[in-house]
C-alpha cells in the first residue's frame, strides 16, 4: 500500500497545484466539469444542518466562502458541493454518487495536507483549488419553478448517504470526477503523472443522446495555432503546413488521446487540450487550406466517474454504490470516519 500512498501524493498535488489545467475554454468549466442550470425564483432559506448524531452533522469543516472563512459541517458543504457540481434534473442515485464522491475528495484531501493556497481552510469555493459551492439561494436563482423540488433531492441525496465514502484498501480515495467521457474514463497515467489502481480506465455509457453538445470544435488559423503553440511548447518546429507538425498521435479505442509529438515534441494529450482550450482530449484534427479545426468528444480530464454516465446508469437501474464502484475500480462505499475520530 506503501508505494499507492506515494504515488497518490504525487498526484494530489497535480490535481490541487495545477487544477487550472483542466479548466475548459473560457473558463467555463468548473471542478468535475459541471453544466449550469439557469432559471429565476425566489430562494428558500437553507436547510437545517444533519440531524443531531449523524456522522455528516458531527463532522465540522473549515470552508473558505467568498474569501470569508465559515464553519459548518460536512452535510452543509456537501449541500453546496453538489447544487454547484452536478445538475439537479438528475436521476437520484447519480446525485448520491456525487455526494459520497465530493465527501471523499474533501476527505481524502484533509487527510493528505489540504491546500497550501488556505492552511487555515479545509475547503473552498475557488474551482481552481478546491470544488464549486452554491448556497440554496443561489442555486434556487438558478433552478426556476423547480427550485423546491430541487433542493429536496439535494438534501435527499446528501442524507441517505450520510457518512459514507469511496475507499479502496480502507481509506478514501482521490475521487476525481468529470462531466463526459468518450465510451471510457481515461486511466490517471495518461492525463497526470502515475496510474492510481483505482483510477483506471473504464466503459462509460453516455453518447451524444444523452449529453447536451457533447461534440464540439474549435477551428485556428495556421498563424494563431503556431502562436499558441510557439508559446506553450517553445523547442517545437514548427515550419512548414499545419498538416506536418502532428504526428505520432496515439489514442484509446475511445478515441481519447494519450499522447502526441507536435513540431517533434512529445505532450499528451491532455497537456495539448490545455494549451488550446479544448473540452476534453479526445478529438481529431483536420486541415482545410489555412484553418486547422479540433473535433472533440466529450468534456473534462475524463478520469474517475464520468457524472452524465452515472446518470444514464441510474436510469438504466443502478444504485449509488454500484455507480461509483462502475467507475472506481477495486473500491468499496462504506461509512468513513478517521480513526483519530
């Protein structure tokens, strides 16, 4: 277990150090790669915290909000997690997995440093360091007419999971989530540094019927494209036609790509995704005179549980601790509480 502990460490500080890798175009994308919902209603107040001597009500946290630090505890956050990560027209059970998979993360990452960005915090609302939050008022902006509805399954999905989290060889794991996948997540290895034996890759069944723009591109000019890539990747060649400078491209049968030579250096595919804004790393590229143009598939790092597949798995009858051991290979979903505790 020793040499996972090590590895896992490497990787946690990829993923809190230099999560602005993984933001989409714009900006746009927040931690697990979840879609906003719009609407307008007034907001109800926000709901009582866990009920006395439930493990989420006994477990107090450090929050960063607006740059205010708050106490409150692990059902309160939660609450605020999953209103901002994941779509509350989602099935239930999918809802459940997104709060026993944001428990985990926060737990995972108190138990392994926390931030160096907010010592004083163990959590925050900025996307770039920690995860999304919302109160219920202002999700309830968001949500319209359905905003009651809404928070109910929130609170629902918060509480019949209270305490419970995703562990493989007794403890929490790094739970990284995404919004799509391409027909499979992509292994940790080939989008941060090590492979993690919970992280793997597996089938993930949403398609373009079941996630909005689920395919997407983005076009360049020859001039802008070498711009951004001179930048980026300054020992690149990059003389010549657009159509010579990628090669070597390899890709899962997904059509994620692993990896890449770009004008002779070797990047993943992840890696180029950042450098030019691309939704996820799965695309192709094609050429037309002087406009190099990316089609995409899917959107997010594509590691850990693809969100809008564990709501196609709900729908088609799976349960929240089926969900999650669909996407975290080897774990199991039981309720955590440290042993200093």
């Amino acid at each position: 277990m020793g040499k996972y502990v090590g590895i896992a460490l490497v990787l946690v500080g990829l993923l809190f150090g230099m999560a602005w890798l993984w933001a989409g175009p714009g900006g746009e994308e927040a931690p697990g790669d979840a879609p906003a919902e719009t609407g307008e209603s007034a907001a109800p107040p926000e709901a009582d915290s866990a009920a006395a001597g439930s493990r989420d009500g006994g477990k107090l946290l450090r929050v960063l909000i607006d740059g205010e630090l708050q106490e409150m505890d692990m059902a309160t956050y939660l609450r605020g997690v999953v209103r901002a990560e994941m779509p509350a027209s989602f099935a239930l059970e999918a809802l459940k997995a997104q709060a026993v998979a944001a428990r985990t993360y926060t737990l995972y990452r108190m138990e392994n440093g926390g931030a160096a960005n907010h010592p004083e915090a163990d959590a925050c609302d900025d996307v770039n360091c920690c995860k999304a939050y919302l109160t219920a008022e202002e999700a309830a902006a968001n949500w319209g007419d359905q905003a009651a509805a809404y928070e109910a399954k929130i609170d629902q999905a918060v509480a019949e999971t209270d305490g419970e989290c995703v562990l493989y060889e007794g403890r929490p794991i790094l739970a990284a989530f995404h919004s799509s996948s391409a027909g499979a997540t992509q292994d940790a290895a080939d989008v941060w540094t090590s492979s993690l034996p919970y992280l793997q890759s597996v089938e993930s069944p949403e398609n373009e019927d079941t996630v909005p723009n689920y395919r997407s591109s983005a076009s360049f000019s020859a001039a802008d494209l070498k711009a951004k890539l001179q930048e980026a990747l300054p020992e690149a060649s990059l003389a010549g036609d657009p159509s010579t400078w990628f090669t070597n491209i390899q890709q899962e049968p997904g059509g994620a790509v692993t990896s890449v030579t770009v004008g002779g250096v070797a990047v993943k595919g992840s890696r180029l995704r950042t450098i030019l804004g691309l939704r996820s790393a799965c695309f192709t590229i094609s050429f037309d005179g002087d406009t190099v143009t990316f089609s995409v598939t899917g959107y997010g790092h594509g590691v850990g549980m693809s969100q809008y597949g564990a709501n196609v798995l709900a729908a088609d009858g799976m349960d929240y601790r089926e969900i999650l051991a669909w996407y975290y290979t080897g774990t199991t979903v039981e309720p955590y509480l440290p042993a200093a505790e």
